[in-house]
C-alpha cells in the first residue's frame, strides 16, 4: 500500500488504469459536489477495470447523517457537506463507476463502487 497526497481538487497521477483500490476515509464528507465529480472521473481513470473506490459521505437520508446534521455545533456548520444516495450514484456513474453497496459507519455512509 502506498499513501499519496495530493492538491485536494484532484489525483496526482499521470498514469491510467493502474490502481486496483481507491479508499479515502473523512475526506468526502468535507467535498462540494462539484470537486467529488472531478474525483470520480479521476478515479476511473485511474483504477484498472474491474478496480474499486470506497469512501465515505453523510447521507441525510439515513438517520445517522440526519442526526449529525441537527446536531454539529454552530462553528461546524461549514465544515460538513451533505449529498443523497441517488446523487452520489449519479456523479459515479457519469465518469463510468457502478455502485455495488453501502454501509453506515456512525455518521458516515461508505459507498463501495467499481470501474467497468
């Protein structure tokens, strides 16, 4: 496993198709839509096919993400970004990744999805 860093609007890598697994944890749940878009599209370009991203957002939907969003305190009302499912599911599927399933962990929705 190797850790990269990057600029925070998008992948640090020239090259495609090389990853096999994509994870960010507590990152996405901070992102504008627009900057998860252009993240989606680089994750399929540079995931192998049949490669996977996992990371997590707050789904106001489910009850955790409800509940975290009437409860953060006043000075942490900029900090969260809130997204529903179908939404996510529409970024990814524009840059070529299909959803296979989620799962809730406290306040986060950890979406598990695979390049074509």
């Amino acid at each position: 496993m190797h850790a990269h860093q990057n600029d925070g609007q998008s992948l640090p890598f020239a090259r495609e198709a090389w990853l096999d697994l994509i994870f960010s944890a507590n990152t996405f749940v901070e992102l504008k839509l627009g900057v998860i878009h252009s993240y989606s599209r680089g994750f399929a370009r540079a995931l192998k096919p049949g490669g996977h991203v996992v990371l997590d957002y707050v789904d106001p939907a489910t009850p955790e993400g409800w509940q975290h969003l009437l409860t953060q305190p006043a000075e942490m009302a900029s900090v969260y970004t809130f997204h529903a499912p179908e939404v996510i599911d529409q970024v990814f599927h524009e840059a070529g990744l299909k959803v296979e399933r989620r799962y809730q962990v406290g306040k986060s929705t950890f979406v598990v999805a695979r390049r074509a």
